[in-house]
C-alpha cells in the first residue's frame, strides 16, 4: 500500500504533466495562429495595390484607414 508522501509525489507528478501537456497545447496553437497569420500577408502582398484600394473594408485584406 502506497504511503502518503508516494501518493502526494504521484499527484505532483501528474499535475506536472498535465501543465507540460498544457504548454504544449499553447505552443502549438500559437504556431499554427502565426502560419496563419503568414498566409494571409502573403495572400494579401499578391493582390495588386489598385485593386486592393477599390476592395471594401469589410472584406479580408481590403483598405484600412492606417
């Protein structure tokens, strides 16, 4: 039978785990949110500026007042 101090060290161990796991989950969401990101400058920079001027603000990658 386990003693205290095993199942406190075993409760530490999981909750360990379950924070590195949790990590991971981040680091890999910001990741593929900055892929993301890259694929839309990109698409964005293949449209010609003109065009661009005449596509409405409600549209993705249209004109901004910056």
């Amino acid at each position: 039978m386990p003693t205290l101090e095993e199942k406190n060290r075993a409760t530490r161990l999981k909750w360990v785990l379950a924070g590195v796991h949790m990590l991971e989950k981040g680091l890999r969401y910001e990741a593929n949110r900055k892929q993301e990101s890259d694929k839309a400058k990109a698409v964005k920079d293949s449209i010609p500026e003109p065009l661009l001027k005449e596509m409405p603000r409600s549209m993705p990658g249209g004109r901004s007042d910056q």
